[in-house]
C-alpha cells in the first residue's frame, strides 16, 4: 500500500456521512481536559501575561514579518516571555462543560486536545529540563532535569543543531480522546488542523516580542514518544516548535 492510498482511506473514512460512532451521543462521560498532576507536585506558577509592558503592534507588520527563524543568540528568555507565548498559544480563558474550553486559539467543539511540553534550555531563573505546561494554572509542572533527558530529546529531531541551539523546544502532544468523544473517527483530522492553529498563534505572539520560532515536524515519531513517555495511541507527538532570541 502507498502512501497516497494511506492518505486517500483515512479521508474516505472519517467523512461525516462515515462516522456513525460519537461517544458523546452513547452516554460517555467526557474526558478530562488536562492530564492529572500527582498529588504533592511542585510547580512553577508563571507570571500573567497582563504584566508584560505594553508593547505597540502593528498587526499587519506583524504578519508580513513573521517567518521561521533557524539561527538564535544566546540571551535568555525571561519567564515573562515564557509566559506569553505559552497563553497566546494555550492558554486557558473560560472553563466550560464537558470538558471543553475557551482559549485563545480556535478548537473544533472547544475541545482543546493538546497537551504542551516545553524542553527549556537558556530561560533566566528556570533550570534547563523537560516541563509540561498547565493550561488551566497557567504553570509548569517539573518533569525531568536536562541531565536526565541528555542527549536523547534533541537527537529525536532531524534539525539536530536546531533543536540544541535554543532557548526553548516546544511539543505539543495530542490526546485523542478529548476529540474523538465528540467526533469519533473525524476527531483526526481536527488534531492536525488545531496542531497548525496554536503553533501560528506561537510564532505571531513570538514576532511581537521580537522572538524567533521555527515550527518542527520532521522527528522520529516513535523515539520522541517514547522520550516523552507517550504511548503513541492515547497521546502521541502531533507538532513541535523550537524558540529563541533574535
């Protein structure tokens, strides 16, 4: 089978017309919209984004100057910066029912089926390691110290140097469940437009402040998900980004 036969099965099966089966309609209680957090977890609150000083935009200049940006200095990221372009990309504005959400990018039914990990490497005052992102806290939730992840995250990666030479590595994973609930078998093909949705939030926000973002989706699928402990059918890595100073 190649692989536009792969390609032309999956948009013949989950047309609507084809996807009979919706939890949502069988009763099924609804997902939870964030992954549980262990009882006695240290996180790291992040500042709100309000307290970043006022920045003048020009919204057009904004998107005729954004492009992906490969090469970064070595300044830091402060957390302030940290901390807007996690809640222009994720962040969480309104609970809602079943599990949904409003955020501030668009989502198919609100429901928000990402979750973000952040492998930081040069922001001032957080020590470099692996950090999963509480939407809802607007937080970071410690996960392992860069000498626990060594070298294994960035070789995931076929812009090796990219992935080593920056600030910040954004991942989003997916977690199908939050979609197929209300869409079934559909479900699939809203993950990978919302996946495009926050990363063009993430590289707008990051053009404001002056910050370069390269999206990255050339990894290996099966070693990133096991690096970041993922299953690769309940969650899996949908999209990833690395950011840095210009």
């Amino acid at each position: 089978m190649n692989d536009d036969t792969i390609a032309q099965e999956f948009l013949a099966a989950t047309t609507i017309a084809k996807n009979p089966s919706v939890p949502k309609l069988e009763g099924a209680e609804p997902p939870a919209p964030e992954k549980a957090v262990a009882a006695g977890s240290k996180i790291i609150p992040l500042p709100e984004p309000e307290l970043l000083p006022d920045m003048p935009v020009n919204f057009l200049e904004v998107i005729e100057l954004r492009a992906s940006v490969r090469q970064y200095s070595q300044v830091p990221l402060t957390i302030r910066e940290l901390s807007y372009l996690l809640w222009c990309s994720q962040g969480v504005k309104m609970g809602l029912p079943k599990g949904a959400s409003k955020r501030n990018v668009p989502s198919a039914g609100a429901r928000h089926a990402f979750e973000t990990y952040l492998f930081i490497q040069n922001v001032k005052g957080i020590k470099p390691g692996l950090y999963r992102y509480l939407a809802f806290e607007h937080a970071l939730l410690p996960l392992k110290t860069a000498e626990e992840m060594g070298e294994a995250f960035c070789s995931c990666f076929r812009a090796q140097n990219m992935a080593k030479n920056n600030a910040v590595t954004f991942v989003w994973s997916a977690v199908p469940e939050r979609m197929t609930y209300l869409f079934g078998s559909r479900a699939y093909r809203y993950l990978f437009l919302d996946a495009g949705h926050v990363c063009q939030n993430l590289y707008l926000a990051a053009q404001t402040v002056k910050i370069g973002v390269c999206a990255l989706g050339a990894y290996d699928d099966d070693k990133l998900n096991g690096v970041l402990g993922f299953n690769g059918k309940d969650e899996f890595a949908i999209y990833g980004a690395t950011v840095g100073k210009l």
